[in-house]
C-alpha cells in the first residue's frame, strides 16, 4: 500500500502549512486550513505532462514552431466572445465564476444547445441530474436533439468516455464536486480541486477540446479553491449581478489569448441571457425632470467606452465624524478627493455627509471618473443642476490637475453618438480637430473645471 502523507491547506489561497494553525499567513483569513491526505500515486506522476498538455520535453528554436494555431470559432454570442478575445479557442480551458443564480449553467446551457448544431459538444454535469437539465433546456426553448449530456463526477471516467464521444467542446459543471480516484480527500477540497482541475486542463490541451469549467465563489466573492486553479487555466471569468437586477456582467480577469478586463452585458429573460448590444443605453435611463447631484461619465472597460451615471448625495452630518460610502467606487479614493477638492477648490465638506452611488450596479475601478465624480459632489452641496447633456471624465491628482487618461477622443466620441452636447475633459484629451456635434472643454486644473460648470 502505497504511504499516505498528511498536509494542511489554506481552502481560500491554497497556501500549505507542516501543521495546522488558525489563521493563514498570506491571505489573512481564519478557520480555513484543513487537513488532507496525499498519496504517492498522485495523478500528477502520471504520464500526462504539465499543464500545458506536452508529454515529451522537446527542446526549440522559435522559427522552428509551427505557428498556424488552430481557427477561433464564434460561440453564437457576441458579448461572450468579446470577453473571449474574439472567440473560443480550442485546446484552450476556460473558468467561469459567479455567485449562485447569476446564470453561469444557463448560460453554458445555451451557448452548447447552439453549438451542438454544427460541432460535437458534451455537457458533463456533476451537481444536477439528466432530467435537471433537459427541464431547463425546455423552458429556455433551447433545441434538444444534439447536444450530449452526462452526469459524472470522476474525472477518469469523464476523459475516457470523452475519448470515445470526441467533442470539440466540453463543459465541467462544476470543478468543485469532481473528483480524482487517487486523491484521499473529499470532493471540494483544495487537493481534489486542484488534482481534478490539472487532470482536465491537461487532457483538453493533449486532445484539442475547447473546456469551460464553472466554479463556486466564497462568501467574499472570489472564486473558491486554491490559486493554482487560476494559474493552470487560460482564462478566467466572473459573471456578477444584483439579485434585484436583471442584468449580468461577464468580466474577464485573466485570459491568454487576448485583453483582460473586458466587460460583456446581458439581460436575465424567462428564456435565458440576452445580450445587450448598447449598455450605455440601459445604464442612462435617466429621468426627464434632473436633480442636483447626477451627472454622465465615461469609463473604459476592456476595448470600448461604457456611459455610466454617477449621483452623489451631500447633506449635514449630525455626527462627529461624517459618513464616507461609495457604491461601485473605491472608499478609500473618495475620502482622497474630498481632500483634494477642499485644499485646491476651496469646498469644505468636514460637517457633511458624503455618498455617492454608480447607477445599474457598475464597478468602476479605473481613475477616468475622478473628475465626474468631484462635479456630481459640488453639485449635491451647492444644489446646483448640472446640464443634462454634459459629461466628464479625467483623473484628479493630489495636487489638483487634471491627468489624461487613455482612449480620450473615444470617449467623447461615444458621448457625441449619444446626444451629449458639451464634455468637460483633461486639456491633453482634447482632440485636435475636434468632434462634430459636441463643445469640449479642456481644463488642466481642478479650479477650472469647477468654473466651467
């Protein structure tokens, strides 16, 4: 009998201990290291090469490799394929994650029932049954007759009948109830997942299979397991939506094959997601009658320009320390703004209460909404109504200027397509030979652009 050794590891970052300990060292948190066992017949000795699926070690000049990569080929979804980079490659393995009821089995679902007409697709299931599943499939509409299905958890046993089926396309649903024969520890633990997730990495590179795995979130929402699960795989998506919203975001952290932070949107309809062509139209329902406080900004997400509106609410604090919060904005650079709009724009905010809110349950991470943001906030504490049809963006430095940010003349492009008449913008993203239809404003300081309102 082959000798057993014991490891604990850290369920959230898969971090590994000699013993066990309450708290884990790198990712802060408590009560997550556990105990498994390790084999000496772990499937990592078998002969299935590394993650990227190469069972011999081949030394090469880079004129020497064959660069004719086999064809992308669409998934019949524009917004999923756009996150993708273009498209689904095969022999590449795909993770997507999401709180419960975002829509992932939905979605894969009808990606595989319209893929299922012109190439060989198999569906594995390992938390629903057969019958589970086709329900679902009736009540979306989704066509029945072609696509392969089976539940299974094994590992083994789901590459082995793959062999047989030879899909081009294939879904694990989910990587966290499969399970390897020669790993002691059971289903959803850091070893099972990450041995189960390496196995199928592997063969879906070794057989040229197109492998979308869907994965749990923890309660902070990241995807659960150990880290090395992202690294094995080529790309790695999160599908995020309010529970009293029927939109959804797939958003791309990591993909290989082409730009990260791309954003996809799609509407939750009795018949499945639907894609959304123009998400700056639902994210400006605005209404008629404007209020102090609102105002359009500008974000980038991935390689096009997103219309967002950004309100902020400023009232007299009747306590000593005025409350700060920020929905879809970062906390931290809210308070810094508040600083810099009272030292270089002579507002001061120390007695008032300060929220603001991105409209439709964006998240925006990136500086461009700085300048938006410090408007909207003016607005509210002067009760002053900005123009319906004006919009900003610029980042705002500690010093009070104005920085540029990438894809300027874009933006105000976009802004233009959508009716907007007039753009307060840093002065380098002002374009040289202007945009029809829209006045630009340039401002370097953030004095100017408060007199600019």
């Amino acid at each position: 009998m082959a000798k057993q050794k014991t490891a604990y590891v850290c369920s959230d970052c898969g971090t590994e201990y000699p013993r066990w300990q309450g708290q884990c060292n790198d990712c802060k948190a408590w009560n997550t290291i556990s105990e498994f066992v390790l084999s000496s017949s772990a499937t990592t000795s078998r002969n299935l090469g590394g993650y990227s699926g190469q069972t011999q070690a081949v030394v090469e000049t880079l004129d020497n490799i064959d660069l004719q990569a086999l064809p992308r080929f669409a998934s019949g979804y524009k917004e999923l394929d756009r996150v993708l980079g273009g498209g689904i490659v095969p022999g590449s393995a795909m993770l997507i994650g999401g709180s419960p009821g975002a829509g992932k089995s939905t979605m894969l679902l009808q990606v595989m029932c319209q893929m299922a007409s012109n190439k060989n697709a198999l569906y594995v299931t390992g938390e629903e049954s057969l019958q589970q599943v086709a329900l679902r499939a009736q009540r979306l509409g989704l066509a029945k007759d072609k696509l392969k299905l089976l539940a299974e958890t094994n590992v083994e046993t789901i590459c082995q009948l793959a062999l047989q089926h030879k899909p081009e396309l294939m879904v694990i649903d989910s990587i966290q109830v499969m399970q390897v024969a020669d790993v002691q520890s059971a289903p959803g633990s850091v070893s099972q997942v990450r041995e189960s997730a390496a196995f199928l990495t592997r063969f879906a590179k070794q057989q040229h299979i197109a492998m979308f795995l869907v994965g749990h979130v923890t309660k902070e929402g990241s995807l659960a397991g150990p880290k090395v699960l992202e690294h094995c795989i080529d790309c790695s998506m999160m599908l995020e939506g309010e529970s009293d919203s029927r939109y959804r975001t797939l958003r791309s952290n990591k993909n290989r094959f082409g730009a990260v932070n791309e954003l996809g949107v799609f509407a939750m309809t009795e018949k499945g997601l639907k894609e959304v062509s123009n998400p700056s139209a639902i994210f400006l329902s605005r209404e008629e009658q404007q209020s102090p406080g609102s105002i359009v900004m500008v974000v980038w997400e991935g390689t096009r320009p997103l219309l967002v509106e950004i309100q902020a609410l400023v009232d007299y604090s009747q306590m000593a320390n005025p409350k700060r919060v920020a929905v879809g904005l970062e906390q931290n650079r809210l308070s810094m703004l508040l600083a810099v709009l009272h030292r270089h724009g002579s507002v001061q905010m120390n007695d008032q209460d300060v929220f603001a809110n991105v409209v439709g349950g964006v998240k925006v991470a990136e500086t461009s909404a700085d300048l938006a943001l410090l408007l909207a906030i003016v607005s509210s504490f002067q009760n002053k109504i900005l123009d319906k049809e004006l919009i900003a963006f610029g980042e705002v430095g500690l010093a009070g200027e104005i920085r540029p940010v990438p894809n300027g003349s874009e933006r105000i492009s976009e802004a233009a397509k959508h009716g907007f008449k007039r753009a307060i913008v840093p002065k380098a993203n002002v374009p040289k030979q202007g945009v029809a239809g829209i006045e630009i404003i340039g401002v370097s300081r953030l004095s100017d652009a408060l007199d600019a309102l």
